[in-house]
C-alpha cells in the first residue's frame, strides 16, 4: 500500500516592484535603519537604564587613573593642592593679589577645586567619543553615557578631594557652619553644567579630534577670568568705570558662579555682598542651557559616533 505524502503548498511570492521606494519597503517588512537615532524621549530612558553602567565606567576609570603611580590615589588630591601652591606663590606673594582678601589660602584652593571639577570634564569630554571607538563600535548604548560617566568621574574626584579641603579649611581657622549644606546644591548645579558641556565638546571632538588639542589654551584663558585666584569683587569695586560689557561677563561667568556660591558656602568671611545679583537664578540657568542644551545637541549627531 502506497503512503501519500502531504508536502505544504509553498507560499505565495510577493512581487518585487523596481521602482518601489525603499523606505516604504522596510516599512512593510518591519525593517529599521541599524544605529538609527532613537526619539528623544527614547534616548532618555535608554540613557537612564544604562545608569548603573555609568557608575559603574565612571568609578573604574577614577581607581584606574592613578594606578600606574606609585602614590595611587593620593595623587587625586595631591594635584590640586600642588597647583594652589604654585597659584598662591605666584599670585598671592608676587602679583600682591591676597591683599584685601580675607582667608586667602582657604579662598584660593576652593577655587582650584571647583574650577578642576569643571576643567577636568571638559577634557574629558573632548576624548569622551573619540578615545573610546573600541566600545562605541563593538557595543550598542546611548552614546550620551560617555561624556556623562567621565563628568561623574570628576565629580567622584571632587568629593574624594573635599576632605583635604575641609581639613585646610578649618587648620585656617574657617568654622563649620550651616551654610556648609549649600555646597550640595552648588555642586549638584556645578555637575549638570559640566555634563552639558562635556557633551557638546564631544561631538565636537568626534568629529575634529583637534580640539583636545585646543582645549587646553582656552580652558586656561577662562580660568584667567575666573577669578580663581583673584577676587572678582574686589577687581569690580576697584575699578567702577569698567565698560558694563566687561562686568555682565565677569558676572554672570558660569565658573565664576559656581566658585564664588562655593566659596560663599564653605568660607565665612565671604559675604552674600560679594555675589552677583540672583546668583541662584544664575547658577540654575547655566545648569539648564548646558546641561538640556548639550543634551540635545549630542543627541542630534548619536547616529553619526563611532563611523567613517
């Protein structure tokens, strides 16, 4: 007795149009462009569930920085305190610039702190993309993490830092007081402001890697302005027939709000008097427009990371 074997019918083939817009093709066969830029809202909760992962690179390229060097992470606070220094010989007893400006060592390394913080990540964002190629092209993430994990590296630096500072702090005599609390603000603003900029100089240093190479000059020229060695207050008063122009952009520096809402938090000496007017507001506002700003501006060019 012979057996009948029921082989499926095939299925039916679907005509190929020449001239069929390829978009619409991929369309109708659930097709998506590979590396595709997501929404922005999609990019943000992809860059929020990869959070772990941020802290995660952020604290291993902090252990790793120093690991070379036989003083390991003690160089971490070292650094800093090496260029107070040589800032405090220079300024402070050559250029006469501590005169008049009370708890001037406190004054000064404050300064070098805070602005490190920023200085530091924005160097580090130049490279954030194109020092990491390898994992930006074996490994699928929101690129975004990148600059975001090395401004938290610098953060965590910071903080580690802050104890030498409070050790300086209170050897000059600088009591502890409640105002101490507004530090946490302040840096909080200090690490939303240096994350947007960190993006923005890493697209631009993805796409000309010259600019890590430029940084440097201008990072140092706005340290100049930055009265991180000088007081800005006392510079302003001193000369009140200074072009407005000049003053607004003393003013309302973003490094300078940040060091001075710093210095007014940690150093008693230093007045609310010696604030640019709405300070807050001020510090709220560079936060905002770097930190949404460079988001948005990273986010336009996710597609492009890691190609050509």
């Amino acid at each position: 007795m012979s057996q009948v074997l029921d082989t499926p019918s095939p299925a039916p083939a679907v005509p190929y149009d020449d001239h069929a817009d390829p978009a619409e093709l991929a369309a109708r066969h659930g097709l998506t462009v590979s590396g595709a830029r997501p929404t922005l809202s999609a990019y943000v909760r992809q860059l929020w569930a990869r959070r772990h992962f941020i802290t995660a690179f952020a604290t291993a390229k902090l252990t790793a920085q120093y690991s070379q060097a036989k003083l390991g992470q003690v160089w971490q606070v070292a650094t800093p305190l090496l260029n107070a220094a040589v800032y405090y010989f220079i300024f402070g007893v050559l250029m006469g610039t501590s005169r008049g400006v009370p708890d001037y060592v406190p004054f000064l390394v404050t300064g070098v702190f805070v602005w490190t913080f920023t200085q530091s990540s924005i160097m580090a964002g130049t490279r954030a993309i194109s020092g990491s190629l390898g994992l930006v092209r074996a490994l699928h993430f929101p690129r975004a993490a990148l600059p975001v994990s090395y401004a938290l590296q610098q953060l965590q630096q910071l903080l580690f830092s802050m104890a030498a500072l409070v050790v300086i702090l209170l050897c000059f005599g600088v009591p502890v007081g409640v105002s101490w609390l507004l530090a946490v603000p302040t840096l909080a603003l200090q690490f939303v402001f240096n994350a947007g900029v960190a993006m923005i100089v890493a697209r631009l240093g993805a796409r000309t890697p010259d600019i890590a190479q430029l940084m440097p000059f201008l990072l140092r020229t706005w340290m100049y302005v930055s009265g991180v060695m000088w007081s800005i207050d006392r510079v302003l008063s001193g000369h009140p027939d200074m072009p407005r122009v000049v003053l607004l952009a003393l003013q309302c520096n973003p490094a300078a709000v940040y060091i001075d809402l710093m210095r007014f938090a940690l150093i008693d000496s230093f007045h609310a008097s010696q604030l640019p007017h709405h300070v807050w507001a001020l510090a709220v506002g560079w936060a905002l427009l770097a930190g949404v700003g460079g988001f948005i501006y990273f986010w336009k060019a996710e597609e492009t990371y890691g190609r050509g």
